[in-house]
C-alpha cells in the first residue's frame, strides 16, 4: 500500500488533529525551528554540538548524495569557528571525548579540529588545545596529520614548538624509537621535519642517538648500545642480512612492526611471525594479505584459531580502539567473492584480484567482532521498530568508503540493537514501505547486499510511525536511521508520532540516528521524547538502550 493511502487513513484516524503538514513545507509556527533541507523538504535545524559530533564522528569526506565533500566541509568549518568563539575549551574536550574513546572511525576529523583550536587567537583556548596534543594525536602518523594541518593554519610559533619537544624528552626511548620505526614519515612529512623544527635539547645518550638516527638514517660512528634502542638496532641488523630465519627471529625478540621490513624480505615466514604479535588493527587491515600470502587457509588451525580469538577479545578490541565501521570494512573486504583486498601497512591502499577462499570461521569472528565493537548494549524489554531509509539518497557512501553505502550502514546499525532486544520490527521505506528481511542472524555482508537491491526513490521519514498506525502495532521506540533528506510524504514525520501517540496511547519516543554530517534532523529538539543521534557512532546503541529505559 502506498504511502499516500497510508496518508489519508491516517488523516481520518487523527480526527482530534487539525494540522497535518506536508514535508515540502514547514509546520505553522515553528518556521524559526526548520529549515529547508538539500532535497527541499522542511527538517529542523540541527544545533551546533551536535553538528560538531556528527563532524567528529562522520566526517565529510566523499560527500553526501546532494552535497559536495568541499561545501560540507565548509559548512562543518564554520560552524566549528563558531563554538571555538563560544568556548573553545569545551571543544577541545568533545574533542578528547570522541577521541580517546574511540567513538569515531577516523581521527583526522578530530586533529582538524583541534589544529582549529590550537591556531585560534584565544591564547587560553591554544594553551588548553595543545594541553590535550598527545591525547588525540597518539600515534606519530597522528602527529604528522596534525602538523599538516597546523602548517596550512597557523604555522610553528613558540608553543607548537614547546608541543613537540615535550613530545620528544618525555616519552620514553622505547616508545620513541617504535614511532620512529613503525611511522618514519606520511603526509609529506617525516620524523627528521619534526625534530629540525622543535629543536629537542638532551644530554640523555641514547635519546640523542635515536634523534641522530632518525634525522641521519644510521647510528654514529661512535655509537655503543644503549637501553631502549633494541628496536633501531634491529632494525639496522635486518638491513644487512638475507637469513630468513634469523630475521624471523629477530622480529619475534625486539617485536618489530611490519613497516620496519624491507618489502623484499616479507616472506611467508615474516608475516606468520607478525599474526603472533601484530596489533588488532594491523590484523583487521591484513587479513586478505594473510589470504594471499597462504596463510589464512582452512586447515592451517593454529593460525584461524589465533586470529579468531584476537579479533573476538573484547578487552583487545577496546584497547585497540576498534570501530564497528573498521570491523565491518575487513569483512566486506574479506568475505567478497572477488578477493579485493586491502595493504595498509606501507600508508596506502592497493586493490588485488584473486581467487583464494575466504575460511568461514574468520567470516563467522568477523560478524561478532562487529557487535562486540560497540559499547556494551543492556536489553530494555521495549518494543521497537527499526526503520532503515533505502530511499536513493541514501546510495552515496558513508564515511567517505566508496564500498559501503548510507543505506548498508544504517541496516547494520539497526541490527545491532535488534541483536539485543526481543521484541522488533525491522523494515525499510523510501518513498513507500519495502520489505527488508534481515535478522541479527544473517552474514552482515549478506545483510548489505540485500539492502543495497532495494535502495531507490524519494525519501519520507514519516512511514515508520504511519505502518505502525494503520496497522495497531505496538511500538515503544521508533528508531529511523536516515539522511534526514525526507520530502515526499504529506505529513511531517513529527506529526506522524504525535498522531500514533494519540491514537494508540502509548507515550512512544522517536529516535533518530543520522547517517551523513549534515546539518538537519526529523527530531524536535522541544520534545523529550525524540533523541538524535549519530550513526557510527560506537557509543549509539548503548545510547539508544539508555533513552529507551528512561536512563537520559
């Protein structure tokens, strides 16, 4: 049944509601709350925090389907100068918030905005920016990101500089020299660029030696081993030598990074060695290298085993900060057919073809990492139902990954909460309602195809709480994971929930969880009982289980 059936059904059962308004215009009396959105519908204003959570969170890289990446990062730009005039330490903390916790799959949206604050003409807000450095740039490839930034901003003045000498003389040589190692230089810079423009001063011996490596390439004539230079010295052994075995064994005792081997020395054997002690995130990016180097085969147990038991430890994978989105791009990498797979250790990503077969346990730990990836999700009991936006808007990329749409996202995000309650209703709707039969149960990139065949047609927000009326289902929560790009319908989503609320008597909430960095929202901010939330976000389904149970 269409929606405009749907429309003039509800208009009867809502005989008590006069103002039925269509999504091409704004509601009376609320003109001031709404705005036109980029598909001509009328949405309410989203406020500033919350577009700077959905920068930090979702970026602006690719785009949406109506906005170029370049205007809606200057959109994002503007309204960010805008809270750092307000209170710049304030952003600064979201900052370290979102950061530090993980809750985004990037940080480069978070180094962007603290280079902002750190350029700003507030000293106090500079001083506070770069207070928090070390907590948001945590790696040395953060830091250079971060540098590009400052240098296209503000340049080094005396407390950038100040910055990076804390940087250099108070960490300790072992965890400098795995930086050095592991990230020697990206984003057009390298470690010799950092340390020649702060300038670091020592008498320490062996962090002197690890600068003059740094800069020089080699030790100095001079050098004698010192405590924490264990990684560099192995790194200099490796260089000269063609004994395979010996370099395996090295790479096991100093616990070297893959970055540190030359290319032509990665043999079987290397990459073996690194599955052992390589990072979670190194592994979530290298499993179709372990594929193709005919490691990550069935019957090689040992190595399936470790590799499952890794990427499905929740303490690891919090401590290595792994996004959903990061779990979910290694299985949509990994369990394609096509075998396209993904070599990030060098700085880059390159495509192959091939035909080796995916091993089903991997596929299978993939799944569960991705739910175990979010933050922990306590059942309500409520009743829910989950309306994933498959209208054609919703086909540009999410997070700027050309190989995951709006729309796959927002179903995977669905069924992380539909995984922890019993009671929902998952369905889909553009213009009209589409049937999306998926469960929790299913492959996720099964899940994402299927969702991918459906995606056309204009948008209308309101369908969820229409279905529901028209047919008497008892709904608690109604979550619509969408663009907030809706046009089409003849009444406003708001409407919609205030008509299902009257007619059926139950006080239900609305839920909205935004897919792409823009600046709208179907929510009402003026009403307690409609959140909005950020897609990707991990922290989004706790959040959703706490507004639910009336916990915020």
């Amino acid at each position: 049944m269409s929606n405009r059936t749907y429309t003039r059904q509800i208009k009867k059962m809502s005989k008590s509601t006069k103002t039925v308004t269509p999504q091409s215009e704004a509601i009376p009396g609320r003109e001031k709350d709404m705005k036109k959105n980029n598909a001509g519908g009328y949405v309410f204003k989203a406020n500033k925090w919350d577009r700077l959570n959905r920068f930090l969170i979702l970026g602006t890289e690719g785009g949406t389907y109506y906005t170029s990446e370049k205007k809606l990062t200057k959109e994002a730009t503007q309204n960010v100068l805008k809270l750092i005039e307000l209170d710049g330490k304030k952003v600064v903390d979201v900052v370290v918030d979102i950061s530090v916790n993980g809750r985004a799959y990037k940080n480069n949206a978070a180094l962007f905005v603290l280079a902002l604050c750190a350029s700003d003409n507030n000293l106090e807000t500079r001083k506070y920016a770069l207070a928090n450095f070390e907590k948001v740039a945590r790696t040395q490839y953060h830091k250079f990101v971060f540098t590009e930034y400052m240098n296209e901003m503000r340049g080094w003045g005396r407390l950038v500089k100040e910055t990076y000498q804390n940087y250099f003389l108070n960490n300790s040589v072992e965890d400098l020299a795995y930086q050095f190692v592991k990230y020697g230089q990206r984003e057009g810079w390298s470690t010799r660029d950092l340390l020649r423009l702060s300038k670091p001063k020592t008498d320490n011996y062996a962090r002197n030696t690890l600068f003059y490596w740094a800069a020089k390439g080699c030790f100095p004539d001079n050098y004698t081993s010192a405590p924490g230079l264990s990684q560099i010295e192995a790194v200099e052994w490796i260089k000269n030598t063609t004994d395979n075995a010996k370099i395996v064994e090295i790479i096991r005792s100093a616990r070297l990074p893959i970055e540190a081997i030359p290319s032509e020395k990665q043999s079987k054997e290397v990459w073996e060695a690194m599955v052992e002690q390589g990072g979670i995130t190194w592994l979530f990016r290298n499993l179709n290298n372990l594929r193709k180097r005919d490691i990550l085969v069935e019957g090689n147990f040992d190595v399936i085993n470790l590799i499952t038991k890794k990427i499905t430890d929740e303490d690891l994978l919090k401590k290595g900060r792994i996004h959903p989105f990061q779990v979910l791009l290694a299985l949509n990498s990994y369990s394609k057919a096509d075998c396209d797979s993904y070599n990030f250790y060098a700085g880059f990503s390159e495509y192959h073809k091939g035909t080796e077969a995916t091993v089903s346990k991997i596929v299978d730990s993939l799944n569960d990492a991705f739910y175990i990836s979010f933050k922990n999700i306590e059942p309500t009991g409520k009743r829910f139902m989950l309306g994933v936006d498959v209208s054609g808007s919703m086909s540009s990329p999410i997070l700027g990954q050309q190989k995951v749409s709006c729309a796959e996202g927002a179903a995977v995000m669905a069924l992380a909460t539909a995984r922890s309650e019993e009671s929902y209703v998952i369905k889909g709707f553009c213009h009209d309602f589409v049937d999306l039969p998926i469960t929790p149960k299913q492959n996720l990139s099964d899940v994402m195809k299927l969702v991918k065949n459906r995606s056309f047609g204009g948008t209308d927000c309101s369908l969820p709480m229409i279905y529901a009326q028209k047919n008497k289902i008892p709904i608690d929560v109604f979550c619509v994971y969408t663009d907030n790009e809706t046009w089409a319908g003849e009444i406003q989503p708001v409407e919609a929930l205030r008509d299902y609320r009257r007619s059926t008597g139950i006080d239900s909430k609305l839920v909205v969880v935004g897919m792409t960095s823009t600046g709208f929202t179907i929510a009402d901010p003026d009403d307690d009982g409609m959140l909005d939330l950020i897609g990707f976000d991990a922290n989004c389904p706790s959040i959703i289980s706490e507004f639910a149970s009336g916990n915020i």
